[in-house]
C-alpha cells in the first residue's frame, strides 16, 4: 500500500524526498481543486463541458490549459516509468541542476525505473555514462539513450551493414563510437575537422561513391568541406540516406547561455540537397519503441520529462506518453502560457526537485 511505501522510504531516511507520498486523499484533492484555479489563465474561464444532467469539469489538458505541479503525487501515483531529457534539466552545461541527486533518489527508493534521454550526439552512452559519474550521479549504462545510439540503432534496424556502405558522418566521437559497436563504416566526423577547399577555376571536389548515408549530428567543428562533401554524396550517390540525430534550434554547451543546435547543421545540408532528413532523435519514435519492445513498459504509466516544447513534450504526446515540462531549460513560462503555444505537458514545474 502507499502508507507502508511511505514507511519504508522513512525508515530508509529518504522522508525529506517522499513528503509529497504522505498527504492525504482529502488534502490532495483540496490542494489540486485550489491549485487548478490559480494555475489558469488569465482571461479564460473554467473549462466546463455540458453533458446530459448538468456541466462537468475537464482536465486542464483537454481543455488546453496547463497544469503546475504543486502536489507531486498527482503525478507520482500514475507513473511507473519517468524519461528524462538531460540538456536542461538534469544538467545545464557542465553544472548540476540543483535537487537533481534527490529527486533521483526518492524516485529509485519508490520502486521508479529511470532512462536518460538526449538529443545530444556529441557523446556516446559510454562518454555520456561517463559524464554522469563526473558529476556524481549513479546511473547504469543501459539506463542512457542518446542520439547517437538512435541513429545506430536505426541503421542497425534498417540492416545498413548488409548493403556494404559505408556513413558519411558531420559530427563528433559520439556517432563514431556507436557505429564502430555495430561494425558499420565511416568517414569524416572529427577526421575532416581541418578540412579546407581551394576553389579554383577546373577544381572538383572527389567524393566516396561507396557511402550510403550521410549521418548530421551536432558539430562543433564543421566547415564548408563538410558541407560539400555531404552534399555530393546525398546528390550524387544512388539511395544514399540523409539522417539527422536531432533538430534541436539551440542546446546548453555552456550554462551562461544558448549555443545554435544541430537544426543549424541539419539545416545547411538540407537547404543544399533539397531532401528532409530521416529524424531519429526526438521527437521521432525510434526511441521510445526501442524500449517499450525491450523494457515491455505500458506507454501511459511512462512521464517524459523535458524541458523543450517542441521535442520532449511533442515526443511524449506522439506515442502516448505522460509528459511534464520544467522550465529549467530552454522554455519560459510565459511561452509555455501564451496563446501561440498549441503543445501543452500534463504538468509543468520549474524543476524536477518539485517532484519531491
């Protein structure tokens, strides 16, 4: 029962975490019905809907309003299973969020299972494993999904080895590292990082007619070879695949600001070729699939939790998860209440230690 998980988490000196477990049912709905009146709108009314004897409240989310996070077992209770998107909300940069470590850890002692997503493809799930130990988190490498690992997977479903290709890669170690585990081979990345084109009058520049995918991932390094090259191979090689790990406008490179993300990437070899790339970051559902078939989780007890919008909470909402938005990342509140914004999260919270 609930009273005696709360037991034990106390008696496993996690009280401080599970506060929010032991409230009870009359406060709970108490504290919602108050709470749903304050977290609306401005200018727009209760959301009732009329049905035979009389009118009936809505959810905030079929409504479209959203909902803040203010008793955390409104959400807890109905989730087995939370996705967690790392850039924003687990970390900014290279510094921990704050209340990242507990939240965490009540989630682990109340029997949650936990998965790290990123749209980030920099690393792969050994250097984002590393990542996280430096910043002293204890997460098990199954537990990482990255972009990188996405776009692997996708090539490893789509039996790309057994046409005998080889991947064109704009990007850094991350993809590299993930490719290698699957035995496919590859070109550029990091190699062609000092690449330069002299354009002179006859020049050409020689391309490998044996690639037959061109995988855009985020590049700190990428030039104007880079960009050619690409494009000769998406142009001019039969059936080869244009593959994007994410479209992500900005990222956290730092934690002082927004850095330009791999839209800016994909983008430039889009514009040159024409084609839409195939998505195998989020919001695309690779992922999710991936570990529903392996993990056998039911997609309604899931919770992605992220802090983008237009990625993270659309990825929830495309395959039938829970989601809920925290505004340490990249969205405001303000553009998350505005009339203009047609993606609404089951919750929001301006971090994940309010889960607490």
């Amino acid at each position: 029962s609930m009273r005696a998980l709360v037991g034990k988490l106390l008696r496993c000196a996690c009280c401080s975490y599970a506060a929010g477990y032991q409230l009870s049912t009359a406060r709970r709905i108490s504290e919602s019905r108050i709470n749903a009146v304050s977290s609306m709108q401005l200018g727009r009314t209760a959301a009732l809907r009329n049905i035979k004897g009389g009118a009936t409240a809505v959810s905030f989310k079929e409504a479209g309003l959203c909902q803040k996070l203010t008793v955390p077992a409104d959400l807890l209770d109905k989730v087995d299973v939370f996705i967690f998107d790392c850039d924003g909300v687990i970390w900014k940069g290279d510094s921990l969020i704050e209340g990242v470590p507990a939240v965490l850890d009540m989630l682990r002692a109340a029997g949650k299972k936990i998965f790290f997503v990123t749209n980030n493809s920099t690393k792969s799930r050994k250097g984002y494993l590393g990542k996280f130990t430096s910043l002293g988190l204890s997460v098990q490498a199954e537990e990482i999904f990255s972009s990188s690992f996405a776009a692997a997977a996708y090539l490893e479903q789509t039996k790309f080895k057994e046409t005998g290709k080889k991947v064109y890669i704009i990007g850094e170690v991350g993809i590299q590292e993930e490719l290698d585990l699957i035995g496919v081979p590859h070109i550029g990345g990091p190699d062609d990082a000092d690449q330069k084109v002299e354009l002179k009058s006859g020049y050409a520049l020689p391309h490998d007619e044996d690639v037959g995918a061109v995988i855009v991932g985020f590049d700190r390094n990428i030039n104007y070879y880079k960009i050619q090259y690409a494009q000769l191979c998406i142009n001019e090689n039969p059936g080869c695949q244009f593959i994007a790990t994410n479209l992500d406008a900005v990222t956290h490179l730092t934690d002082a600001q927004e850095w330009a993300g791999n839209g800016a990437m994909a983008g430039a070899i889009k514009g040159c070729t024409g084609q839409e790339p195939t998505l195998v970051g989020k919001p695309s559902a690779l992922m999710i699939d991936y570990m529903v078939e392996k993990y056998g989780i039911q997609r309604d007890r899931i919770c992605m939790v992220g802090d983008r919008l237009d990625t993270d909470i659309l990825f929830g909402q495309n395959n039938g998860l829970r989601s809920c938005l925290t505004l340490s990342g990249v969205t405001t509140e303000d553009k998350l209440l505005s009339e203009a914004n047609q993606i609404k999260p089951d919750f929001y919270v301006d971090s994940i230690a309010q889960f607490i």
